[in-house]
C-alpha cells in the first residue's frame, strides 16, 4: 500500500512539472523584442539594445539583430523551479559544457531572462554585475498586426 501510494505521488510531481513547463513553453511562442540588456555590468545602450529580435518555435530560437540572424539556440526549461531555469544551447551543438544556464520570468508582455557565460553557474538572481559573466535582457512580446 505505501509503495503504490509513494509512486501515485511521484506520477503526480511529474505531472505538474509537465503541465508547468507546456504552459510556459506556450508563453515562450511567438515574436519578442528587446526593451534593455545589461552585459557583465554594462549597460547597452537603449537603442543597440532595441535593435535585437528573438523568434521561438517549439524548443528553439533565434536571435536577430535587426532582420540578419545572430544566433540560433535551442533550450530546455524547468518552470517548477524558483526562479524558473531555461537552458540554451547554441543550434547544432550536443555538448552540454557549451550551454549556458540560466533564469528566466515573465511579467504580463514581458520576458526577462538572466545567463551565465558558458562554463559559469547559474545566475541567482536577475542582475548582472561587473565581472558577474551575466547577461540580463528584457523582452516585449510583439504586438499582431
């Protein structure tokens, strides 16, 4: 009786864990655009900043700097996490060293996402410090048209 009742309860974490991330990864769909970035410190200008696109679909996404592609990802999520964890590897490439790992939450429209430089540890929190390695970046879903 006590084992079936501890794997129920393990069917239902993986469960809601599943539910959680569908959700998000619903969330994460469609057309987003940069409103600031803070690189290891530094603050972007507003608009170099602004001239950054990102485009997700299914578990990838790229990165446009105006209409030319500068980068192509793909990434994993853990939304049962706090904060959430999204994972990204650029397109093409299985070696898991090369990832970077980092945060992410959203705010109504907006996506803010916080990574390390691959091979550094996960950001904690959503600031970037000098010398932190930490990329933090909000986004605005794009309005239809």
């Amino acid at each position: 009786m006590k084992k079936s009742l501890l794997i129920l309860a393990a069917v239902a974490l993986v469960a809601a864990k599943d539910d959680a991330n569908k959700k998000d990864m619903e969330k994460l769909q469609g057309d987003w655009a940069a409103v600031s970035m803070v690189r290891d410190g530094m603050d972007i200008p507003r608009d170099d900043a602004q001239a950054f696109f990102r485009t997700v679909k299914g578990d990838k996404y790229s990165v446009f700097r105006y209409d030319q592609v500068v980068n192509k990802w793909t990434f994993t999520i853990d939304a049962t996490k706090n904060p959430k964890t999204m994972d990204v590897l650029p397109e093409g490439v299985d070696d898991k060293s090369k990832a970077s790992l980092g945060i992410y939450e959203f705010d109504g429209d907006k996506l803010k996402v916080c990574f390390a430089t691959p091979g550094k540890d996960r950001p904690a929190d959503f600031t970037s410090k000098e010398g932190s390695g930490h990329a933090l970046t909000v986004w605005e879903r794009e309005k239809k048209k």
